[in-house]
C-alpha cells in the first residue's frame, strides 16, 4: 500500500482535501493533506503504518509534498468519499453524514473494510442496508464482495421464498455458482396431502416457507438454530419443509424453480 519513491512533487493538489498541517497522501496523480488523527484513531491500518520507524537519513515519509505517502490501487474517487465521511462526522463522533449517493457509501465500505475502519465501515452498512432493503440480490453480492455476513442468509431467504424465478440478469449478478445453488434451494419443497404433480406457476404459498435448513446444507453453512429462528416467522400453513430424503409417494413432490 505504501511507496516512497517519489522525486519532488509535481503533482496537483487537492482544492479542498488538502489541509495545511496533516499528513500527505498520493492516490493516483493528486496530493491530499489530511489530519491524521482521525486516520490512526479509527483505522488499525493507519495506526500501524504510523508506528513503522523511519530511516534516520530520510524525511519521514508523509511529512510534505516530496515525500507523500503513496496508497497504491485506490481510486481518487473512492478515497474522496472515504475521506468526507469521516472528516464531516468529526472523527467519528457526528453521524450527521454529507454522503447521500448509494455508489459513494458503497467506496466507504470498500475502502473502511480494507484499511479497517471499524466505525466507518459499520455507518455504510447500516446506510447501504436500508438502501437496499427490498434488492435481495444486490445484498447478497455486497455481502459476498465485503464480507457483510448478516445479510447473506436473509437476502438469501428472500429469494429462496418469492414466488418469482431468479432471473438472468440476476443470476449473471449473484454468479454462476450462487445462482445454481439457490436454484436448487427453490427447488427443494414439497406439498403434504398433494395428489397430483402439475406444471405452473410456483404456488405463493412458499413465501411461508422455511428454507433455513436447506441453505445451510446447500451453501455448506453452520447456522445455529438459534439464528435461524429469528430469521422466519413459524406459520401454520399445511406445508413442511423438505426433509433429508424424499418420500417414497414421488406423487407428493412437487419442483419448480
């Protein structure tokens, strides 16, 4: 992430993240100058790198233009979004947030799960969970990318429940493997007391069912079954979730994706 070797600065500075005594940061081609308090108090990234001793016969690094501190693979516009949330919520005290773009609280989560900014990371989740709230699959895919584990089995639910199939586009978002895999959760349900196997839609009534246990088996999961009864609502609805292994009456199961 960091890089010193830099010959003196050439590059633009920042018109408004660049703040006169603060430490210098390279991202792309533009100098920012930013307090580093609030970096090293709330990332453990940050705070290590800090403690890094420096060369006795060098400038310490980050102290002016010549020498700034390089952050490697990071977009100016990711780190802009990262940098106003939290130098506008005054180091983490003022939840009064300037970002109202669900792609900028999205960098925040990508950039304060990297650098490990605990507080930060824990507003855009918070942010990007009520912006979300009724996009299953886009929760799933950030779940995934940034390792948001309380949304993956709900989001994952929710889809598994819908009476709607799991489209193409869709499925090209959640990916090839976790599309397979909740088809095959959709799949797995059975009608008690069915006489006949028929072809249509699928019957909205498994809105009401549970498919904890089959998500847990398909995707590999150890979920309590503490957790998993916070997570569905019982119902007294005369069906049952599948069981380990079909009944013998093939005329009692019933499939649609």
């Amino acid at each position: 992430m960091v890089d010193s070797t830099v010959s003196p600065s050439s590059y633009p500075k920042h018109p408004v993240l660049y703040i006169d005594t603060a430490v210098v940061l390279l991202v792309e081609n533009t100098l920012y100058k930013v307090p580093r308090k609030p970096l090293e108090e709330e990332s453990t990234v940050f705070k290590d790198m800090f403690l890094l001793p420096q060369p006795d016969n060098d400038a310490i690094e980050g102290q002016d233009d010549t020498k700034p501190v390089i952050l490697h693979g990071v977009s100016k516009a990711d780190f802009e979004c990262l940098l106003k949330a939290l130098l506008c919520r005054q180091h983490g005290k003022n939840k009064d947030l300037v970002l109202s773009l669900t792609n900028e609280w999205i960098s925040v989560l990508k950039l304060s799960t990297m650098w490990e900014f605990t507080t930060l990371r824990e507003a855009a989740i918070s942010w990007l969970g009520a912006a979300y709230q009724s996009d299953p699959v886009e929760k799933i895919v950030l779940s995934t990318r940034y390792d948001i584990g309380e949304w993956l089995l709900p989001s994952l639910l929710a889809l598994a429940q819908r009476p709607d199939p799991i489209s193409v586009e869709e499925g090209k978002r959640l990916g090839i493997e976790t599309a397979l895999k909740l088809a095959s959760v959709r799949e797995k349900f059975r009608l008690q007391g069915a006489e006949h196997v028929v072809v249509g839609d699928r019957d909205p009534r498994t809105t009401l069912l549970d498919f904890t246990p089959v998500i847990r088996k398909v995707f590999g999961w150890h979920i309590s079954e503490t957790t998993a009864s916070l997570l569905f609502l019982s119902s007294s609805t005369p069906f049952a979730p599948p069981e380990e292994t079909p009944p013998a009456d093939m005329t009692n199961l019933l499939s649609w994706v």
